[in-house]
C-alpha cells in the first residue's frame, strides 16, 4: 500500500503520517507535477472521461437551447412551485463550492499545512461549482436576457432593484464570490504558471503560459508582491465563506412560509456548505490522486484531515435539522407544526428519510480511524454525502412550497425530463471543467509544495 | 534561455489592460447614453403626415382649442383623433379648393379614415389614462410641450419611464389652476411651491406610494 498509511491507530503513528510522502526535493515534486500538464501522454481514460462529461454538457446546451426557445414552462414548476430544481441545483452547486475558499482562504490564515496540496483543485472546484450555481437562477428568470435588470445600474426606468429583497442580495454575493474566487485562484497559479513556462517545450504552450504568467520572474519583489496580495486576497475571501450561504438562506428565511421562516437557516446552511464542498473535494481528490499517481502529495493525512471536516460540519447538521424540527414543534404554529408532519408522513417523507439517513446516519462511519482510511469508503461516503444534501435542498424548497397555509394553494411538485437534463448536464460541465483543469494546470501547487519541501526537511533537521 | 517575448510585451501588456477598463468603461457608458438619445426614444423628431397638417397655425394662430378636436381627453384614457368630420366643419367653406387638402375630401367622400401617423406611442404594457391627469390639472403642455408652436408635431418629452416617474414622485411643480389645464402659456408662477401643495390636497392627489406602486401604470 501506499506511504503513510499506519497499521493501527495510535498517536504516535499518526503523528508520523505526513502532509508529504518522504524523500521529496524541490526537482521531484516540480518532474511530477508539471509532468502531468506538460510531458506525460494523455491517457485513454483522460479521453473517455472527458467524452462523456462533454456529451453531458452538449445536453445541458441543449437543454437551455429548449428552455429559451419554449420558457420555463418545460420545467415542473407551477404554481405553488415557482422554484423547483432550479433553486434546489443552484443551492446545492453554491454551497459545494465552499469548501475551495474555506480550504484555501481560511485554513492558509490559520496556518494549517495540510491545504497545501489540495487547495489548487478545491479552488477550481469552486470556480466550477459557482459557475454551474450561476446558469440556475440566470435560466430560472425566465427571461435571462433581461438579467441585467438586476444590477444597479443607472436605467432609463428611473428605478432601482429592490434592495430590500434577498434575491438581489444574492446577485451581490455570488457575483462577489465568483470575482475573489476565480482572482484568489489566479494569483495563487501565477508561479507555477511561470514554471510551466519555462518547462514548457512546445512554443504555443510557452507563448500561452508565459502571457498567463504575467512576466513573472521570481525575483524577491515578486515573491513580496505576491505574498502580500495572497494574504490580502485571502482576508478578503474569509468573510465570503460565512457570507455567501448566509445570504443565499435568507432568500428562504426572509419568507414567512412555514419551514423556512426560523433564524437557524443562515449558520445551518454555512455548515451544510462546506459539509457537501469537502464531499466534493474527496470526491474529486480520491480519483485525481490514484489517476495520477499522487499519493504522496494528497496523503491519508489529507484525507483523514477532510473526514474530520465532513464529520464536524455534518453533526452541525444534524444539529440544525433538530432545531429546525423543534423549534417547529415548540413554536406551537400550526402552520409550523403541520410542515413538519408533512416532512415525516407527507408525499414527500421518503426524500426527509433518505435525507437523514444520507447526511445524519453514514457519516456517523467517520468515527472510526479505519473508515477513515480506507478511500474506497471515503470515496463513496462523499458521493452520499452530497446526494444527501441535495435531498436537503429538495425537501427545503418542495415540501414548504406544497404544503403552505392555505389548502386550496397546495400542490405536487415532478420535475420533467427537462428538469433532470439540465441538472445531470450541470454535473457534466462541472465534470468536464474538471478535467480540462487537470489537463491544463497544475492540479497541485508546485510554488507551495516546493515551500512544503523546505518546511518539512528544517523540520527533520 | 531565450526570452519567449520581446521587451516591448511589457508595455503592449500594461497598456491594453488599462485600455480594456477604459474601453470596457466607455461602452458601458456609451449604451447608457443611447439609451437615453432621440435615437432610441424617438424625442424632438418630427414625423411625416399624411395631411399637412400644423398644429402651430390650428392652435397658435387661430386659438381652437385642444378639446374641439381631442374631444375625449377629459373623459377617457384616449385623447381621440378627431374623424375626418371634424375637419369639414371648417374645410368644407374654408380653403376648400386647396390642392393640399384634397386628402381630406377624399376621405370624406370615400367615408375611409385618414391614416395619421402616432407620434406618441407608449409601450403596451404601460397603461395610461389622459382624464386622470387632465382632471387632476396636469395641463396638456407639462407632457406635449408647445404644441402650438409645432408645424408638424414631434414627442417633446422622451415617454422613458424615468421621465413618468419623476412626476408621480414629485407631482406639485405640474398641477394648475383647473382653468389653466388647457392654456398653451401657463407657467409656474413664484408661488407655485404653495399652491401645487395647496392644489394636491384639494383635488386628493394621491401619495407617493400609491403614484409609484408598479401596478399604477403596469396593470
């Protein structure tokens, strides 16, 4: 098996099992993993995969293609279900790219070493995620190109978009999110866009990297340059984790429909965010370092580090289910009291049950040292996991919006075929951006594990 | 190693990132004003009829008022085009060999109406209502400017919406004397501060609220 991998749980081992494989120079770790991008031959599976995500994506082309042709009328929603998949998919994808900025922005403040490897793919996870989050509510107007309309722009109607509304709030913070994001991240490649440059062999690849490098030497006053507005883009981008979710519940909890009128939503749904980005982060890195044989750079240490998160961030769950289940019941609102009937008996209680069961139930696994360890588990667990938190999302928006106060306003929410084609073909383009990424860019970041090389071996000495 | 780029990258690099703010900058602005030009809003540009027919000798020099023509802007949401009819009850004495009335017989005898062309389109989806605004003494020249000094008449406000809005937020400056609604030469006096208030009480103009609520105009 692979380094770092101890026969038993003690402290002592655990201690040893470090953020990098042993016997590591600056030249190996810049061979392997420029190797990836620059020398190496593109494997078949490269290519399999990449088809398939792309077909994926050709169906979510075709899929808007429809929907601007015909109007959201292709979808399931109708009144009383103006939201449906499109909010439930642009909720999910948001919160699975939290765990990028969390990773990159707030463990680099405090210091942990363990994000080092994996926080060049978290954040290109997150771009991803935050694109695939943005066609929802774009698509979901119903009128996209009128989608302007929402900023505040001098209009020739001489109004303002109502600032008020939490659906403009959250035009401001996911557009604020994507920015930091896809700069944070840019920042962060430019030295090893450098490297690659200088690496490269072909001409085309060095004109393009070297313009992405932006003229990046590596002298001292870069390296000055480079650290202060890493740290300040990293200030800039903490905040954002906590903010982004918090707004984006408070397009449910400013309503007074019953189930999402309670002030737990915004720290529930923060922690929810981040429980589903590190599934998707493990999701991505199991695969991506048994692929490219990176085992020594994404170690059990990482993993573990991650199962840890998951679990932390999931009991914060299972904390918020309980007090939204009985802050319901307490309030002794009938409206209340009654969602939460319809939430365990209602049509819609086998999506709560697979929800609990998803999000509150398997990942009580992590406890144990051995599931930890053990990727395949690991591996499967965050595909539940964010299954699990998509059902939230579902029976967030579907069981409220059937099951209001007025009988006469109740209704039955299917999504059509529509619905599940554009949603498989998010997941696509999420796929596939995934694997241009890899193809592209270092999928590590060789500037920082080369500063990890120095850190580890001053350790030794 | 040889260097991929020449020196001058360095300055051909700096200078299109700041010239694509700027340029990004000045489109931006640019569709604002277009936006807002005769262009997109049709303001100040007269249009052909098929009569040539001048407002500014009808109105200025002979003193008919709006309402002989317009006959239903007191009572309707349309100030109505007046029928062929209306023409003839002068025409038939006055001017009645004129080469260039010759339309108007026409239609006259053929009984088919004349095809003006609007100057004044609103958007469909805005509703608008003349009586209202005559009864509540917003005068015809607060909207349609010196119609008595157009040959031809162009829209002399630009209908954006920016331009309705700005009155039904602040509607005092344009209410008049009941006498003066339909008077070419009205003018704010000194005082009209006092009186647009005194006037907005009387006739119980409605509040800001209720003037600005989006299914005032879009019902």
């Amino acid at each position: 098996m692979s380094v770092g991998q101890p026969p038993s749980d003690s402290p002592e081992i655990r201690q040893l099992t470090p953020v990098l494989g042993p016997g590591h120079t600056f030249r190996s770790v810049t061979d392997k993993i420029s190797a990836i991008v620059l020398t190496r031959p593109t494997s078949l599976g490269w290519f399999i995969g990449f088809a398939i995500s792309f077909s994926l994506t050709g169906l979510l082309t075709v899929a808007i293609g429809w929907l601007f042709t015909k109007g959201v009328g292709i979808w399931g929603i109708n009144i009383p279900i103006g939201w449906g998949f499109a909010i439930v998919n642009f909720v999910w994808w948001i919160g699975i790219g939290h765990a990028g900025t969390l990773i990159s922005a707030i463990l680099f403040l405090l210091n942990q070493k363990w994000r080092t490897s994996i926080n060049r793919f978290a954040e290109a996870m997150t771009l991803f995620a935050v694109a695939c989050a943005g066609i929802f509510p774009l698509i979901h107007t119903g009128r996209p190109w009128m989608a302007y309309y929402m900023f505040p722009y001098p209009s020739t109607m001489g109004i303002w978009p109502q600032f008020r509304s939490p659906l403009i709030w959250d035009v401001f913070a996911v557009s604020t999110y994507g920015t930091v994001s896809l700069m944070f991240w840019f920042v962060g490649l430019l030295p090893d866009l450098a490297t690659l440059r200088d690496r490269a062999i072909q001409k085309p690849a060095k004109i393009i990297y070297g313009m992405l490098a932006m003229g990046w030497r590596g002298s001292a006053r870069h390296w000055h340059r480079y650290q202060s507005a890493y740290l300040l883009l990293a200030g800039l981008a903490t905040p954002l984790v906590l903010s982004v979710h918090s707004v984006i519940s408070l397009d449910f909890s400013v309503s007074i429909v019953p189930g999402w009128h309670t002030t737990i939503f915004p720290p529930y749904f923060v922690a929810g965010a981040i429980y589903s980005g590190f599934a998707m982060v493990i999701s991505i890195a199991i695969p991506l370092r048994k692929a490219y044989g990176l085992e020594d750079y994404i170690t059990m240490r990482h993993l573990d580090n991650m199962a840890k998160v998951m679990l932390a961030t999931g009991l914060i769950v299972a904390y918020g289910y309980f007090f939204e289940f009985f802050l319901s019941i307490y309030s002794g609102n009938k409206f209340d009291v009654f969602l939460v009937q319809q939430r365990l008996h209602g049509p819609y209680a086998p999506f709560y049950y697979s929800l609990i069961i998803c999000n509150i139930l398997t990942p009580q696994l992590l406890w144990s040292y051995k599931m930890r360890h053990n990727v395949v588990v690991l591996f499967i667990m965050s595909i539940i996991v964010n299954t699990g938190m998509w059902l939230e999302r579902f029976v967030i928006v579907v069981i409220s919006l059937t099951r209001d106060f007025d009988p006469s306003a109740w209704g039955r929410y299917q999504p059509t075929f529509w619905d599940w084609a554009t949603f498989i073909g998010t997941i696509g383009m999420f796929v596939m951006l995934i694997f241009l990424f890899v193809r592209v860019l270092p999928a590590i970041s060789i500037a920082e594990m080369r500063e990890l090389v120095a850190e580890t071996s001053e350790e030794k000495e | 190693m040889a260097q991929i780029f020449h020196r001058s990258t360095n300055f051909i690099s700096r200078f299109s990132v700041f010239s694509a703010i700027f340029l990004i900058g000045l489109a931006l602005v640019a569709v604002l004003a277009v936006a807002r030009s005769p262009y997109m809003t049709r303001q100040n540009i007269s249009r052909e009829q098929p009569v040539q027919f001048s407002h500014k000798h009808h109105v200025g020099d002979d003193g008919i008022d709006c309402r002989y023509c317009h006959t239903s802007v007191e009572t309707s949401a349309v100030a109505g085009i007046p029928p062929t009819k209306t023409c003839m009850n002068c025409h038939s004495v006055l001017f009645n060999t004129a080469p260039y009335l010759e339309p108007i017989r026409e239609s006259y005898r053929s009984d088919k109406s004349i095809e003006w062309v609007k100057v004044h389109r609103l958007a469909d989806f805005a509703y608008f209502n003349h009586s209202i605004h005559v009864n509540k003494g917003v005068g015809c020249t607060t909207c349609h400017g010196q119609v008595d000094q157009m040959p031809l008449v162009f829209q002399a406000n630009t209908l954006l919406m920016q331009w309705c809005i700005d009155c039904h937020r602040n509607p005092e400056p344009s209410l008049r004397p009941m006498d003066k609604v339909f008077a070419m030469d009205w003018k704010p006096g000194p005082d009209q501060e006092e009186l647009g208030m005194q006037f907005a009480v009387e006739r119980r103009i409605r509040t800001t609220a209720e003037l600005t609520s989006c299914s005032t105009c879009h019902r």
